[in-house]
C-alpha cells in the first residue's frame, strides 16, 4: 500500500481523487488552489477538489505556491510515497518533486510529447487531431517533458466537444493512474524518456481566440465551436452585439455569398458562408439569454441575406 499525496483543482481531476480513494492506497492529503470567486455574485468559491477531499474527510492544504520551504512543509509533513498531480494549475519546484520516496506522477490529457502543456484537449481539437489520449508520466523539472510511465489512446470524433472529450479522458486517466499506482508499488513500471520529434506546446487559451473570422474554411470554425464549449464559447457580432455559437457544423450547401452572410435556415440551421464551403449554426445565445436553436432565434427576424462578423 503507497502512502498518496494528491494534487488538483478542477473537475478533471475528481475522477482521479475518487479513484484512489476507493483504491488500496492510502491517501494522505490534498493539495488544491486557493478559494477563487466564482458566479455572478463573485463568491469565494472552493475547487471541486477541495470539496471532494472535505467530503472524504481528507487533509486539505491551499497553498499560493510551493516555492517556500514554508510553503512545502505541509507537504512533507504528509510523508507521501508518491504525488499524484491532475491539473493542479500551479508549478512544481524541483524541491517539491523531491519530497515523495518515489517521487511525482502526472495524469496528462494527450499522447506526449504532443500537446505539452495547458491546453492539450482544446489544441487536439482545433488542430483537427482525430486520436488523443491519456499519458501518466514521472514528472521531471520541464514542462511535461518526464518520461512516459503508461499511455492509452482515444478516437477524437468530428462532432465531439472540449466538455465531452475532458469527461472521457478524465474517466481513462483514473482507470489508467490506478494501474499505474499498482505498478509503482510493485517495481513493474519501466519509464521510457520521450521522443524529441512530434513535440507541440498547447498554450494556454485565450478569450479572444474565440472570436470567429468568417474567412476561415467551415471545417476550422466548426472546430474552434467544439474546442471553445464549454469555455470560452465560439463567438461572433450581429448587429454589433456579441452572439455565442455553441454548436455547429460544416455542411454540404450551395455557396455563393460573402464571409459571414446568412445564406439561410434549412434543417435546423442557420446556413453561413465561410471562406469555402458553409456552416450550419443550431445552437446561438445572445448575451444575457438563453442558448436557442436556430430556429428560435430565427423567428421573425429577416436575417438572410445579413453578415455575422
């Protein structure tokens, strides 16, 4: 049975929590962000994994960093043979990796070496990646450079979104650091170091990258909607005001309008030119409503022949 240190913040990271808790390992405490405001209200807010640890009844510390020795010392104070690391948010310093016997493992959304980094399950779909996947990796000083303990792989369909694609590597990453925990306990594991072709940095996503530019091709917009949902959330202008699209694909329709011109609504979508072929929008919001599908926002409104963007 290993002594497991644990650390996380969003939801991605519940499934792992739960997963050791129910496991033969022994958790010993949890490492999450500090309480953030939250809502429209800006309330203090604790982390999913903050909630889950105090509903399991476990240690919970928050530091703002482990650079400090100070700040490291609740962490040595647990004596983990192991840190199993999920989406924390924050950097560990060497000194911290040092802490655990056997040291730190991560759980990574993507097949490394590609997509190191924040975002490696919006960049696979914006990239139009049709397989990613799960690593657990021995965490070294780099970032997300250590080696490769154990791997699955997904298909990445041509319909699916950021939330549906977090919920299904979530549920593989703790069905696979389980195995690995195993694996670490019996001295099974055999760590293979990364290759140096096929790295790609996944950057950290930025609000204004989901704003549309009606002259891309349909197949890419389609693919920044999927990406940006649940956050940012795709957008464009109509009568200069900020819509969301939440959902859309590319489509099969005559074209022969400018970027961003209604062409029309047919099968549930609001039919728009891109800069090749077209894209069929069915689910908008404005700001301040509710998300609709297009026919609903449709409704009276004249909106062929009129530009988004």
């Amino acid at each position: 049975m290993l002594q497991v240190a644990f650390a996380g913040t969003p939801e991605f990271a519940v499934p792992t929590l739960r997963a050791i808790a129910g496991s033969t390992h022994r958790l010993v405490g949890v490492l999450t962000q500090p309480d953030r405001p939250a809502g429209r209200g800006r309330t203090l807010t604790a982390s999913p994994i903050k909630q889950l640890a105090l509903e399991l009844g476990l240690p919970v510390a928050q530091p703002p960093s482990l650079k400090s020795e100070s700040e490291r010392a609740v962490l040595a104070g647990w004596a983990p043979d192991v840190l199993v690391v999920v989406a924390y948010g924050l950097i560990l310093p060497s000194a911290a990796l040092a802490i655990p016997r056997l040291g730190a493992i991560n759980v990574h959304a993507s097949l490394l070496p590609r997509w190191r980094g924040a975002a490696p399950v919006q960049r696979a779909i914006l990239a139009g990646d049709t397989q990613t996947g799960i690593t657990i990796m021995q965490m070294a000083a780099g970032l997300d450079t250590g080696p490769i303990l154990m791997q699955r792989s997904v298909n990445l369909d041509a319909a699916q979104t950021a939330l549906q694609l977090l919920d299904t590597l979530a549920e593989l990453g703790a069905a696979l650091l389980t195995q690995a925990l195993d694996g670490v306990e019996l001295g099974a594991l055999h760590p293979v170091e990364q290759p140096a072709d096929g790295a790609t940095y996944a950057a950290k996503i930025q609000k204004r990258e989901a704003q549309i530019d009606w002259r891309q091709s349909a197949q890419q917009i389609a693919r920044q909607v999927r990406a940006f949902n649940p956050w940012p959330v795709a957008q464009t202008l109509w009568e200069q005001q900020q819509l969301r699209v939440w959902e859309a694909h590319a489509c099969d329709a005559p074209s022969s309008g400018a970027p961003g011109q209604v062409l029309a609504l047919a099968q549930g979508g609001l039919l728009i030119q891109c800069a090749d072929s077209v894209l069929s929008l069915t689910k908008l919001q404005q700001a301040g409503r509710r998300v609709v599908s297009a026919g609903e926002f449709a409704g009276s409104r004249k909106l062929i022949g009129t530009r988004f963007g």
